[in-house]
C-alpha cells in the first residue's frame, strides 16, 4: 500500500512540473543496464542479506550488456566462487562471521523446529533422499499435532479448518523433488502447531 501511495505521488509531482506526452516518450537507453548497476549498488549499500541468485542475475546482465555476448550464469556464480577462494584465511572467516551474524538476526525469531529444518535444508543439499526423510517424518509428527490439537479447539467452524489441514498433510513422494515450497509450508505447519498450542 506504502508502495502505491509514493507512486501516485511521484506522478502527480511528474505532472505538475513536465507535460506528460513529453515525459513519457522519452527513451531511455540501456535501461536493463543501468537498472542492473542500481540493484547491485543497493545490494551493496543494503545491511539487510540479500538473494545470492538476484546479485547473479544482475551481474549477468551487466556482463552481457559490456560484452555484448549472452553470459552463463554458471560460469558468473563459478567466478564468485574462485574469487572467494582467493581471500586470505581471516578475510574468509570475517566473512562467514558478518554472513552467519545476518543470518541469525534475520531469522533469531524462529521456532527450534524451524530452525532445525532450514538447517536440514542447508545441510543436506547433496542428499536428497536423506532430505525427503527427514521432511516427511516431521510432516508426519506435524499431523500427528494437529489432530490432538484440534480435539482442544471449541469453535466448530475452526475445527472443521484444523481437520481439513490435517487431511492436506500428505508425505513427500519418493518421485518428487523436495525444493522450496516443502520448507515454506513446513515453516507454516510449525507455526500453525505452535499457535495451536497456545489456545
């Protein structure tokens, strides 16, 4: 909504100082580009950690805009990865320290079993039959606690809710792979549990 409302105001400002036809048929060349340069100039400007894949994405198109070639966005992430590899030991460790102190802040107010399976996540990104695992038994727990949970909840049209989250909870097929979702809807079946709880 903040958004929005800073919008209509940047183009009523636009429209008191600029005719409009005018304005708006101005071409903007490289715009890909320099719109490139400024998300990465506030990537790193930003205290906040940001998404190593929307960095990569900008840097491609920077390369591809300088060299005029379409990059491989690969061969971008492999050259992060090797100049990382260059870093003296402490430059390394600080690093990882300011990365791991970002880390926690951003996410210091989830619950131990959250934590613990984005860890799972993190961890056992080669392993995905170990990963399936482990995501089913917790969809398995996580069912388990929401039926005893809903015996204790009085309000009828809530209870019917409750029953049709549980039907829904439905384990991991060995044929699918596990990716982000599992983990969000995992996040939000813990924090559904945990409300649960506090009934």
């Amino acid at each position: 909504m903040l958004f929005k409302n800073q919008k209509y105001k940047l183009i009523s400002e636009i429209k008191k100082h600029y005719d409009l036809d005018e304005f708006f048929s101005i071409q903007v060349r490289d715009y890909k580009a320099l719109a490139s340069m400024y998300c990465l100039l506030e990537a790193q400007n930003n205290e906040e950690l940001v998404d190593p894949k929307y960095l990569v994405d900008n840097k491609v198109t920077l390369l591809e805009h300088l060299t005029d070639k379409s990059q491989n966005s690969n061969d971008v992430k492999d050259t992060l990865i090797e100049e990382y590899s260059k870093y003296d030991k402490d430059l390394k460790l600080l690093t990882f320290k300011i990365l791991l102190e970002k880390f926690n802040n951003t996410y210091k107010d989830l619950l131990p079993e959250q934590k613990n399976i984005l860890k799972e996540f993190i961890t056992s990104v080669n392993s995905n039959k170990r990963l399936h695992n482990i995501v089913n038994e917790e969809l398995k727990k996580i069912n388990s606690e929401v039926n005893k949970l809903t015996s204790k909840v009085t309000d009828e049209v809530v209870k019917i809710k409750l029953e049709e989250v549980a039907r829904s909870i439905k384990a991991v097929k060995n044929t699918e792979k596990i990716d982000d979702t599992h983990l969000v809807n995992l996040m939000q079946f813990y924090d559904l549990v945990n409300e649960l709880k506090t009934l």
